[in-house]
C-alpha cells in the first residue's frame, strides 16, 4: 500500500509539474507578442534618416538646372564652365572633398550663382554628394 501511496503521490507531482509546464507556453501566445516587438525598433530606425546615398540626376542636378544653367551652359553668358552634364561639371569638382572643389566654394561662398547664396539644405545636399565621390549616379 505505501509504494502504491508513494506511487500516486509522485504520479500527482508530475501531473501538477506536468501542467505548469503545459501551461507556460500557452501564457504567452508568441505569435502575439512578437509583433508587439518587432514595431518597436522601426520607429527608432525611422527618425534617423542619413540619405543612403545622393543622386546627381536626382539631387544634384535639379539644382543646377534651377540655379545655375541660365548661364553656365554653353550659349549661356558663363559658358567657360559650362554645367550642364556630368562630364563637364566632373571638371570643377575634387570627388570626396567638397572645400577643395571650386564647383562647391563658389556656392559655400555665396559667389555663385550671383543674385544669391543658395539656402543651406541645398548646400549640405551637394557637400554631401561630394563627399561621397561626387558620383555620376
Ligand atoms: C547670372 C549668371 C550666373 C549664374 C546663374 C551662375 N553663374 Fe557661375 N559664373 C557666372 C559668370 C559670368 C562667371 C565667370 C565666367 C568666366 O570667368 O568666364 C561664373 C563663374 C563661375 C565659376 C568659376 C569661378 C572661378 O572663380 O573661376 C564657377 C565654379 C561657377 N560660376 C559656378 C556656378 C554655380 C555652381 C552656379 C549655380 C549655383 C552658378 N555658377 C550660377 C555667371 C553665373
């Protein structure tokens, strides 16, 4: 009698053991929380948005074509340098180091283009292109 005693005693144990463990998994449906936890990290990711990379046609450019073409074209009035292409503009510019690229110093320096300085989020956007090897991109 006492081994049957002992006997279900233990089997009641491991039944109660048993159902905790059953039990754990079931607490937290994974499937539930694991969105919860994957939404968190992409708005942190979001508000830090460092432009993987600056465009010349889609960036650069349109600027040039705004600011600059009037005149630096080759029927224009400073066609000596003229920006119309790449090619051209490459000619004027020391790819990784804006300061050193008159393309840039004259616009930093508020020579270029004559009625005024370019706004400063222009002038950051083409600093950085230069930085990044003033690529034909
Ligand atoms: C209103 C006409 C006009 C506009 C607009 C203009 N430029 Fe000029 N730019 C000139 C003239 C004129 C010269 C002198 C050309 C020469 O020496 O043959 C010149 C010269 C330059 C030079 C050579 C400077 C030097 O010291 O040798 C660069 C570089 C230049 N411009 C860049 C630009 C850029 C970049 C823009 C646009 C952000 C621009 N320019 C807009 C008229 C203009």
């Amino acid at each position: 009698m006492r081994i049957f005693a002992v006997a279900i005693f233990a089997f009641v144990l491991a039944g109660c053991g048993g159902q905790t463990q059953q039990a754990r998994p079931e607490a937290p449906p994974p499937g539930r929380e694991e969105p919860v936890v994957e939404t968190k990290p992409a708005p942190e990711e979001a508000p830090a948005p460092e432009p993987a990379e600056v465009s010349f046609s889609k960036d650069v450019q349109p600027i040039l074509t705004a600011s600059c073409i009037a005149c630096h074209s080759p029927s224009g009035s400073a066609a000596r340098y003229d920006l119309t292409s790449y090619d051209r503009l490459a000619r004027l510019v020391v790819g990784g180091n804006a300061d050193a690229s008159k393309f840039f110093t004259v616009m930093q320096q508020g020579r270029m283009p004559p009625s005024g300085k370019l706004e400063q989020s222009k002038l950051d956007l083409i600093r950085d292109w230069i930085t990044r090897g003033a690529k034909d991109n």
